[in-house]
C-alpha cells in the first residue's frame, strides 16, 4: 500500500517535486524512476530530486506490508530491463498466482505481489487483470512499446487521478499532488459542485471536483504512448453483468456465500505486520470480526470503534461490546466531543482533498488516527455490504417498485404490512414519496418535489451561476427496469454511493498510513450476489441482508444477526452543529462564504435559523455548505 506519482512526456520532474504531497501513504521507503526514452531506465533510492530529461519518470512512497525486506522496494523492474512498475494496493491472491506463473516458467527474486503484478502483466498484458484479487492502481513502463499501461481495481478502491499538463499526462494516487504543479488552478466544477449540494453525489464521474483533473474509473485501464501522452486509450476490463439464479435454494445460496465469504477474509488476513478491524457493531463488521476467530482461532484480534461522547439514541456500545467479547478481542474505543470536530476540520479536508457527505466521516478519521497511535498499519473494514445486500433505508423503496413492476400485488401488500414496525422503513413512505416523485415525466414533477422540499433547484442555490455554466438540473432517482431493487444494488455499487464512500475510507485510512482492506468487495463476491434473486437479499417480511444472516449463523453472534436497526458510524451531527453554533455561524458569514457564488447565503442562513427553531427539519445539505466553503478556503478554489 503506498503513494504513487509519475510524468510522461514532461522532461523534467521538477515542476512535481515542489513538496512531498504523498509521503503519508508511504512512510517506509522511497524510490525514483528516470528514463529519457533512449537508455535503460536508472532506478534511484534518493528523496525527491530535480531531473532534467525524464521522458518518463515514477516517483514511489512506500508503506511495506508484504515482505519487508528491500526486495519490496520500487520502482520494481522484470530480470530483462523491458517492465517497470509503481504499485498501490494488494493482490491477496499473489501466492496462486506465483505457482501459475513459476509453472510457465517465471522466476521470482522477492516475496512480494507487486512482482507478482509485475510478472503477470509481463506474461499475459491486460488480460492479467481478470486473474487479480484484490486492490490496486498501479503503472507499468514498456520500454520496448515505448508505452505506459495505467489500471485500476475492480470497484476502485485504490485511487489513480491525472491531468494533462504542458503537453504531459502527470498521475498521481492523490489530487493534491497534481494540484502541487506550479501554475495548476484549484478551478471548481460547476456540475459536480451541484451534484453534491443537491444530491451529495461525489467521486461518481470520471470528472472531479476540480476542472481539469481527472480519474480513472474503476475497473478501466488507460494506455498512454510515451511519444504522444495526449492521445491515451481508456478501456473497461471488467463488470458485474447480473444473471438471476432462479433455480438456487435459500440455503444453497447462504451456504456458497458463506463458503465465499469466509475464502475472500482468508485471503484478506495474508499480512507481514499486524492487522486490526474497524468495528461499528452492525452486521458486517461484526461477521467480519467473527469470521477471523472462526479461521484464526489463536489470533490476536484488535478492533477500534467510534461511540459518540454523548449517547443520544446513536451509540452502537452495546453491540460493538458484544462483537469484540464473543471474539476476545482487544477493544479500542475514541469518543470525540463537539470541539474536537472544528479542530481537526482543515487536516481531514486536506485529507480528503474534495468534500464529503457527513461528519460520520470524521468518526472514521478519529478511528484510523487511533488505529495507528496502536501500532496498527492494516485494517478490514465492511464497506460494499450495505450495497451488495441492501443494507439502507432506500432499497425498501425499490423493493415496492419491484413488486409493482412485476405485478406482485398480493406479495406488495403483505410486504407493506410487514415492514410496518421495521426501524429502518419507517420513513418508506416519505422516500416512496420522494422516489416516486423523480420517476414520474418531467412536466410532472415540480409540484410533488415542492410539496417535499425536494426542488431540483432548491432556493439557498444561486440559480443563475449554475444556468450561465449549462448545469445539468437532474434527479438521480430514476429506474425503468422491471427488478428495480436489483438495478439499484447495481447502480449504487458503480455509481451513487460506493464510491465516495471508498475514497473516504482510503484517505481516512493512508493519511494515518494504514492501508484498509475491504473483503466483500471481490468480483466473484459481488458477481453472485447481485445475480441472486431479490428476496434473498431483502425478504419478504422487510430482512435485509437476508441471505447473508443465514450465512453467518453460527458465526456470528445471533443478537447481531438478529438486528433490524442500522447505525454505523454515525455521528450526532444534530447536536454536534448546535453545540457548535458560534463556530456554524462564523463558517457562514466568513469571507470565503461571501466569495463562493454557488450559495445563496441569505436563504442558507434563513434555513439554518429555522433548523435552530425547529421550523425546519434537520437535513444533511447543511452539512455540505459547511464542508464547501471550508474546502473552497483550505484549497484556494477559484468558481471562474
């Protein structure tokens, strides 16, 4: 797990050299790759260094975890001289895939995957990317094509940004180091800006926050020619294509997920330093704890666990304590109070480098800072459950969309019935209302979305920016396929919601250099999943993850198993914001807030007093405006 920088095309590296942006990704080691296209490329152990004629050059942070010897140490190069490598990431499948490739008559001189990665690119090209398990962004140098081949994880866990730049294409695992370059204007995005305020959509196009800098989908490679960087060639090499199993049992079904699930923690737990979980106390992350206990009997476990200062209805103590004692673990726990959050404000949005949702993200950050106080470099983490098994409040909304698009009336209403006194459906008609809403014509739906507070273009926006920029004013909610719970799974897997939520947790976790795993995010994992039909994932008497629960029985605790609420690490922002109002109301009224033309700050600030009053409900937007006026003065950001 590690920090990787590179240019192709530049001729010279100075320009990327002005700060070390990316050291915290990689605490352990550094290395350099300079190749003026003509000699071999010369591999340096030094810091940073100015480079005149580098017609390619790699930069590598490294964070060791799999054999910590110098072996690991990168750039890595193939015995002939042909193949270099920069790495980020895990393959936990590099033991299998060593023997495939010694049986071909491959030879190895570390104990590392990213030789593994290295090799298997070397032997099989792209198509070595449907053989990986794991994470991963990485670049590999062809010194005899004269390209670079640039890819990408499955889901994206791992990050890989770029830019154009003086005619080069520079990449890089963090936007601000490509923000570093000198001349290069922190210029917001007028549409992603309005995804995010309206709908908090982040990390779901190829196109950042900031106007030209780009990423690297997930599951895409990019061929990028050493002698005309410009012209790069970007191609998806993977993803999930749902076949409904329709003659698979329940049971059969829970015992090939288990069977999968307790394969995929296996080779989640394969490590040379010590490992440690992040425990909310929900179902995934505690079928995760108790999935190492049941595979690793002697193990010494240690989980770390947000709980807020104050219990006001959120805390999951009592769950996380049920979790870590059926297991023995060793249990951490941080509690942070109010004051704490404007503290570490500026630090987990430089972090991050764009906004993000909700403070429950900085509940993240407080667990990753207390992971690595604990000597801890490696966590498992249960991020992709909710959207694999349909862990949120919105998929019971599907559901009925479901149900009445295949014309299962009787089964809709005992569904309605049933899910009456579930906790996480008792807001279904205010979001089958909402949803509703966004599915019917466009003509159609300014007066439902009034009468919700749910305007496409709500009042604290400065309407007439977005119009002079050409912004899209659209709804994100809308589905015509017949198994809508399943077309959602799918579309919140690529597009709406895992992939901020993976960026938080990447940066979270590396900016305290702890590289975290995610082991329900595997292709054959998500492949079966969605492919299962709905019941099994949502039951008809409104179970979520049902498959799931029937999987660990036996494994995990059955109080957990038994929840019907959803938690996480949720922060109690509410309080938070009011105990904090002196500090709410300076962000408000600051120069920067004045400066940004996105917000209407007269009718932000009339919401804000009216959430204080109680005429108004709580709602995440105002969370957003806060992050963006902050993120807006931390990264200088120019909106013209």
């Amino acid at each position: 797990m590690c920090g990787i920088l590179g240019s192709i095309g530049l001729g010279n590296s100075k320009p990327l050299l002005s700060k070390q942006m990316l050291s915290h990704r990689g605490p352990d080691d550094y290395g350099e790759l300079v190749w003026d296209g003509k000699a071999s490329p010369e591999l340096f152990r030094v810091t940073p260094r100015d480079v005149q004629a580098a017609q390619v050059w790699f930069a590598h942070w490294r964070l060791s975890i799999l054999d910590l010897s110098e072996a690991g140490w990168q750039p890595m190069r193939t015995v002939d001289g042909r193949y270099f490598i920069v790495y980020n990431g895990e393959v936990y499948n590099y033991r299998e895939l060593r023997q495939k490739l010694e049986r071909q008559g491959c030879s190895f001189r570390s104990h590392t995957d990213t030789e593994v990665v290295l090799q298997a690119y070397a032997q099989w090209g792209p198509e070595a990317l449907k053989y990986f398990v794991g994470m991963f962004a990485f670049a590999v140098l062809d010194t005899q094509t004269r390209r670079v081949f640039l890819a990408r994880d499955f889901f994206g866990i791992k990050p890989l940004y770029y830019t154009f730049y003086r005619n080069a294409l520079i990449f890089a695992s963090e936007i601000k180091a490509l923000l570093a370059l000198p001349g290069m204007q922190a210029v917001a995005h007028p549409q992603r800006v309005y995804d995010y305020l309206r709908y908090g959509l982040t990390d779901h196009e190829a196109e950042t926050f900031f106007q030209g800098i780009y990423q690297l989908p997930p599951a895409h490679y990019m061929v990028v020619p050493v002698d005309s960087p410009e012209n790069v060639q970007i191609r998806r090499y993977w993803e999930v294509i749902p076949k409904e199993q329709t003659e698979i049992s329940f049971e059969d079904a829970a015992n090939q997920l288990r069977t999968l699930f307790l394969e995929s923690v296996q080779l989640h737990l394969r490590s040379d330093v010590p490992l440690g979980t992040a425990l909310s106390g929900g179902i995934d992350s505690s079928s995760i704890v108790a999935a190492i206990r049941y595979l690793e009997p002697r193990a010494e476990i240690h989980t770390f666990s947000f709980v807020p200062h104050q219990d006001t209805g959120i805390s999951e103590e009592r769950w996380i304590d049920i979790a870590g004692n059926h297991v023995g673990a060793y249990m951490h726990k941080v509690r942070p109070r109010p004051e704490d959050l404007p503290r570490d404000l500026d630090d987990l949005i430089y972090a991050q480098d764009e906004p993000f949702g909700s403070t429950s993200i900085y509940a993240q950050y407080r667990v990753f800072r207390l992971a690595r106080k604990a000597g801890i470099k490696v966590m498992l983490d249960g991020q992709g459950a909710d959207e694999l098994l349909a862990g949120y409040a919105t998929y019971y909304v599907a559901k009925v969309l479901s149900l009445l698009r295949q014309r299962r009336y009787t089964e809709l209403a005992k569904f309605l019935l049933r899910i009456r006194e579930v906790p996480a459906a008792r807001g279904v008609l205010y979001l089958f209302t909402r949803l509703s809403a966004a599915l019917l014509p466009q003509q159609w739906q300014a007066l439902p979305r009034r009468i919700l507070g749910e305007e496409l273009l709500p009042r604290w926006m400065n309407k007439s920016w977005f119009v002079q920029r050409e912004v899209r004013f659209h709804s994100v909610w809308h589905s015509e396929e017949e198994t809508v719970l399943r077309a959602q799974l799918l579309r919140d897997l690529q597009t709406t919601s895992l992939p901020h939520l993976l960026r938080y947790e990447d940066r979270n976790s590396m900016w305290h250099s702890i590289e975290s795993r995610v082991p329900f995010l595997t292709p054959k994992l998500a492949q079966f999943l969605l492919s299962l039909p709905e019941d099994y994932i949502l039951a008809s008497d409104g179970t979520t993850k049902a498959v799931f629960r029937r999987a660990m029985e036996g494994i995990t605790p059955a109080q957990i198993l038994e929840r019907r609420d959803k938690i996480g690490f949720a922060t109690p922002e509410r309080e938070w914001l009011l105990a904090l109002r002196p500090w709410v109301e300076s962000v408000l009224t600051s120069e920067t807030a004045h400066r940004i033309p996105v917000l209407d700050l007269r009718e932000a600030q009339n919401h804000w007093q009216g959430m204080l009053q109680e005429r108004r409900p709580f709602k995440w937007t105002f969370w957003r405006w806060l992050n963006l006026i902050r993120w807006s003065e931390r990264f200088e950001v120019k909106y013209e």
